[in-house]
C-alpha cells in the first residue's frame, strides 16, 4: 500500500533542510566549515538547499501529482541523505566521540533518508513497471 | 598523505562529484521518467474505473437476487398469513358450535333436574298415600295372612 498523504515529518525535515541550506551560504558552522573547504563547501551546500526545495516540492505534489513528487523526493533524499553523512563525518573529525550524540542524530537522520529512499525507488520501478505492461 | 588529507583531497572530492551527477541526472531525466510512469497512472486509473464498474455491476445483480428472494418471502407469509386465518376461522366456528352444545346440555340438566324433583314429589305423594292405606287397614284389625319365611 502506498498512501499519497503529504507527511507532516516530511515537510518539516525538508523545511528545516532548506533553512539551514539558506543559513549556511552565510555562516556554515564549526564542524562543516573547518571538514569542508573553498568550493567544496558551497557545493554541498547547495545540495543541501536544492535537496530542501525539491523535498519540499515533493510534499506539495505529494496528493495531486504523485509522479513528480516521488521523482523529486527521490533526489532530495539523496541530496540529503548525502549531507547528513557527510555532517556526522564533519562532527567526528572535529570532536571524535566527544559529540557522539550529534554524529547519532545526522546518521539516524541518513539512514531514514536511505530508508525512504528505497521506499520511493521501489514504488517507482513499480509503476514504470506497470506502464511497461 | 595523513588520514585528514587524504579525506579533504580525495574522498570528499569524489563523493561530491559522484552525489552532484547523480542530482544532475536524476533532474534531467525527471521528464522521460515522469511521462514513463504517467502511463501506469493512466493504466490505474482505467483499472480503478474497471474495478468499480464491476462492483456496481455485482451490487445491481446482488440486489435484484435479493428483492426476488424478498418477494418469494412475501408471498410465502401471504400464504401462512391465509391458512392462519382459516384456521381462526374454524376455530371460532367450533368454539360457537360447543358453546351451543353447553347451553343444551345446560337446559337438558336443567329439565333433567326439574323431572327428577317432580318425580321425587311423586313418589313422596305415593308413600303417604301408601301409608295412609295401610293407616285404614291395621285400623280394622284384619287377619293378614303370615309372610314368615318357611323354615
């Protein structure tokens, strides 16, 4: 069963994403400023805010269009995911386990990214799969 | 080469190219894959509109059965409902034929009574005019003949 519901978790994640997308062109903190540097950090930083859009993009259409929304999800969730990991990395490499709880909440946050990731990828295999019949 | 090194200028670099492409082309891919999973939309939707068809076909059917099994149940109550009242009705008439023969035998007892008290009054009439003759006779002291039992 696959319910076309725009999630509330899933808007608030993707808004959160797009904030701190925004908020990092500016300021993009102690652990992914000194992890990453020059282009590489505005790099990732734009994946994170397009990965915040196009998530939110996939929440809106969620109902009416649910081809659109599990197409953008699909590349938010990697864009996301993605970051994520690379954050938990960004954390270790700075404070090693002395901030174990932050790497546990970006890696949660990955997995559930992957997770879901998986979730969309199957449903739309399938449908491509059912036009192809 | 130390470990951070290694990490800065190598392994970020290439994930970040690899995550960025695959971005890249899954956003340039998005209309072709859009019109490819349109048509299982379009294939569900003709599926659904199939389904419900079909369902409101077997509701019609469903419901003719069971107006037709209803009718048959109406008319089988009819008919117990005609042979009920029938039976009532013979009932009644019986009830009213016993009725009639109660009073009869309440009128025939009743006659039975008043003959068996002017029978009785009868009687009593004879006695005492037995009685009186016997009365008239012992008064005359006559030789009555001996009804002793031979021994």
């Amino acid at each position: 069963m696959w319910p076309p519901v725009r999630h509330p978790f899933q808007v608030s994640t993707f808004v959160a994403f797009t904030a701190i997308g925004f908020g990092f062109y500016g300021n993009p903190g102690v652990a992914i400023g000194s992890f990453l540097a020059g282009p590489w950090l505005y790099v990732w930083v734009t994946i994170l805010f397009a990965s915040g859009i196009l998530g939110l993009i996939a929440s809106m259409t969620a109902v009416s269009q649910e081809d659109v929304s599990l197409l953008t999800e699909r590349i938010a969730l990697v864009g996301a995911g993605s970051f994520c990991v690379l954050w938990a990395f960004a954390i270790f490499s700075l404070s090693h386990f002395h901030a174990v709880g932050g790497i546990i909440i970006f890696l949660g946050l990955a997995t559930a990214c992957w997770w879901r990731l998986r979730q969309v990828q199957k449903r739309v295999a399938w449908k491509k799969r059912r036009a192809a019949r | 080469m130390s470990g951070r090194d290694w990490l800065a200028f190598v392994v970020v670099p290439i994930v970040t190219v690899i995550v960025s492409s695959g971005i890249l082309v899954a956003l340039l891919r998005l209309p072709s894959d859009r019109r490819q999973m349109a048509a299982s939309t379009e294939h569900e939707k003709a599926s659904t509109a199939d389904i419900l068809t079909g369902k409101a076909l077997e509701m019609v059917d469903r419901a003719q059965d069971e107006a037709e099994e209803a009718n048959i149940r109406a008319r089988e109550a009819d008919q117990r409902a005609q042979a009920a009242e029938r039976t009532a009705g013979e009932a009644r008439a019986e009830a009213s034929g016993a009725r009639l023969q109660a009073a009869e035998a309440v009128r025939v007892s009743m006659e039975c009574a008043a003959e068996v008290q002017r029978l009785t009054m009868a009687r009593d009439a004879y006695i005492e005019t037995i009685h009186a003759y016997e009365t008239w006779i012992l008064a005359r002291h006559p030789a009555l003949p001996s009804v002793a039992r031979p021994e």
